[in-house]
C-alpha cells in the first residue's frame, strides 16, 4: 500500500502531462474557493443539530445535517494525526505511554514513546523504527509502535512534509535519508535494535554497511526488515513494473512540481501528496464512494461507533504530506530501475556501499504471503547481500495468509508477527552484548 499509490496516480497523468506544472496552484485555489463554503456548511449543521431546534430529531434534518457533515469531511484538509498512543496492556496491567521529541532535524522529528513504569522495573531495549517516506505519515505505523512499545524502548522517525520545510533548508534526497539514519544510530548508540517497515529498507542497509565498514561502534545489533524492495526483479509486482516503464525524466516532468506561497516550503520541488491521494483513491472508487455513502446512513441512524471508525480511517487515510523531487527520483532510479544495491553499484557520497562488511548486526526479514508491493523474495534479498553474518545470526520469516499492511499492522501482526521479533532481538542483542 506505501508503494501503490507512488505509481497509480502516473496512469492518471499520461493523458494530460502538460497541466501538472499548475495542477498544485489550482489544488490550492479549489481548497481556499471550497472554503467559506465549508465553514457555512459547518455553521448550518450547529444550527440543524442543537437540542434547541424542535426538528432536530425528524429524518430531513437528520438527513440534511449529516450530507453537510460529510461534506465537510471530503472538502477538508487533513494535517498530520498524533500518534496517540496513551496506554497499553501487559500482562494484565495497564502501562502509561509517554511521548517526546528527542532531536529535531529539518525534515525529521525523532520521537520516542515508551512505558516509564515498564523501564524502572528494567532497562528496555531500544528499537528504531524507520518509518517508510511515501506519502503517508509516520502515525500510519501507529498499531506498529503500539506493540513494540510493550516490550521495547521505541523511537521513530517522523518525516516532515517537505511543503512546510522552508527552501532554504536545502535538498534532501536518498543520500541525506541515509545520513539522518546513521545521525539517529550514532544517537541511539550501541546495542540498538533497527526496523525499517517497507520502503526505507534499502536506505537502512546502507547506512549499517556504511557504520560496520568503519567499525563504528553505532553497528546496530539486530536489523528488522519489513516487506522492503531490496531486490525488486523477485517476484516483481505492479508498482515495481510501473517505476520500470518510462525512463526517469518521464517521471520528472509528469509528478514533479513547485509548492506554491504562502506554504513555508514555496517554490520547493515535490511530488505533491494530493496527487499520489488521487491516484490511490481512485483505483478504489467504488470502496470509498461506499464508505461515503455508509457514513451518510450512520450519520442519519446515530450509529456513533460506525462514524468513529469511518473517521478514524479516513483521518490518518487523507492526510498526505509532499516528497522532496530529489529523494522520489532518487529512489525510483536507485532502489526501483537500477538495483543498485542489489547489483553492488551503489555508493553514498562517493563511498561504494558494501553490505558484506555487516559481520555483527543480527539480520530478520520478514514478509507476507500474500503481498502485492513488495512480492516474496524481495526482502529476502537482504540476506544474499549481507553475505557475512553467519547463519546462526539470521532469520527469515514468511507470514501466511497477508498483504502488504499486514505485515507490520492488524491481528497477524500482534499476534504471530511481532512476538517472533521480540524473540529475535532478545536473542540475539543479548548474544551480541556477551560477545563485546
């Protein structure tokens, strides 16, 4: 799913490349004409809803007040949702959650939640989650972290929409995302465990090579892979074909644009979200107009627990943040036409990024059966290219019966997923710890 909606919205544009150039100016004029019409529409509803009017209970109210409120709902702008994540439940307890940032970078918030009453009894391993950069946010990997957070010490990065990072920040591409993972390994220290949930498991693999070739003691000691596109010729999938059937520059003068004023990131090349959400949506038109159409009916009949579930999905669905130019090239050219690190080609800042050099970091893959973006034996990849970490340090893991989302989020996940790594990084960090 993180992948998916990259490329379908390219079949949406083969037919008319020329408008994209102003296609983000005339998003922006629709949303800000839409609004005083919103506003009204929010207003009215008050109105329609309030104990005080004696027909607030009659089926023409119910009904004008709940087209109202799904109109609201589909004219909105969705910003990045909280991870909100307050509690959990071990062992029969129920643990408090804190939250922070612990360092700010220009397109990276690093976060950390954890259960304070959990690290007194004992010293938590810590895991880092490298949250895939794809279009959705971190908090997409909210049921992740909410599992982790039982048995480790968990930090994420947060990716910022690039649109809100002033031009004068500079580029990012695929490079400066490898950097900030090693900043946040270099932070995070020895002894730390890595997750990187689908797309960013390239990028975490470089920047391990990149830490075991100069021996620094940053190594991490467990390295988790999630349904990643490590060698995407494994049982290529449709996304995979699609990145491959143009060249680059067809990319670029297609889904590329500038983010126009007053955003803070004006004049920034991007691939706007609201492009990738329109492709993704409507390569489920049917679904979503049905889930529109459901809300109606739930708004009307007062089913509140159905209109909370609508909205939660929606919420965190709707809300899309921008991509830097340079890192959406870079990575369809890198990870998705070339296979450089696959083939051994790729370098970081004119070093040659060699995987062979990870010796001591434990490696888990782990896929889905039934995963229709990164097909089977594309994560697995990671283990012919860290071709020195001995057997004894290694596992792979095929989950029946999910997709991609399934991977890393649902019941399989909570249940049958997480607690094998939980085992592995057990293992084998403790393993690690004896051995230093």
């Amino acid at each position: 799913m993180l992948q998916r909606k990259k490329f379908t919205a390219l079949r949406l544009l083969r037919s008319a490349p020329e408008a994209i150039p102003v296609l983000y100016q005339l998003y922006e004029m629709t949303h800000a004409a839409v609004a005083p019409f919103r506003a009204a529409a929010h207003l009215q509803r008050l109105v329609l809803e309030h104990p005080g009017n004696p027909f607030s209970y009659t089926y023409p109210v119910k009904a004008a007040s709940a087209a109202l409120d799904v109109f609201e709902g589909v004219t909105k702008r969705y910003g990045r949702p909280s991870f909100g994540i307050t509690a959990v439940e071990k062992d029969g307890q129920t643990l408090a959650v804190s939250e922070k940032v612990v360092k700010r970078l220009p397109f990276c918030d690093l976060r950390r939640l954890w259960c304070p009453e959990a690290a007194e009894r004992a010293a938590l391993p810590r895991m880092l989650v490298v949250a895939p950069m794809s279009g959705h946010y971190a908090t997409l990997l909210r049921g992740t972290v909410r599992t982790l957070v039982e048995n480790f010490d968990v930090y994420i990065t947060d990716w910022r929409d690039a649109r809100e990072v002033p031009l004068a920040q500079g580029r990012f591409s695929l490079e400066d995302y490898v950097d900030y993972v090693m900043m946040f390994m270099r932070l995070l220290g020895p002894d730390l465990n890595v997750m990187a949930v689908c797309q960013p498991g390239p990028a975490v693999i470089a920047a391990t090579a990149l830490l075991a070739a100069d021996q620094d003691p940053a190594e991490p000691a467990t390295l988790t892979l999630m349904g990643s596109p490590i060698d995407t010729r494994r049982s290529p999938t449709q996304p995979n074909e699609l990145a491959k059937s143009r060249p680059l520059s067809w990319f670029e003068q297609n889904v590329i644009t500038h983010v126009p004023f007053p955003h803070l990131g004006a004049m920034r090349r991007v691939y706007p979200g609201f492009l990738q959400l329109t492709g993704f949506m409507t390569m489920n038109l049917d679904r979503h107009l049905t889930a529109h159409r459901r809300l109606f009916n739930n708004l009307v009949d007062g089913d509140g627990d159905s209109v909370a579930a609508h909205r939660k999905f929606y919420d965190e669905y709707l809300a899309v943040m921008d991509l830097t130019a340079e890192y959406y090239l870079e990575t369809i050219q890198v990870v998705f036409q070339e296979h450089r690190l696959a083939d051994g080609t790729m370098t970081h800042r004119g070093r040659p990024v060699e995987p062979g050099a990870i010796t001591r970091a434990a490696l888990m893959t782990v896929e889905g059966e039934n995963d229709d973006i990164s097909g089977i034996g594309q994560t697995q990849a990671a283990h012919d290219l860290c071709r020195n970490i001995p057997d004894a340090r290694r596992v792979d893991y095929v989950q029946p019966d999910v997709g991609h989302y399934g991977v890393f989020n649902g019941s399989r996940w909570r249940g049958e997923i997480a607690p094998r790594i939980c085992e592995f990084v057990q293992t084998h960090a403790a393993r690690r710890q004896k051995t230093l």
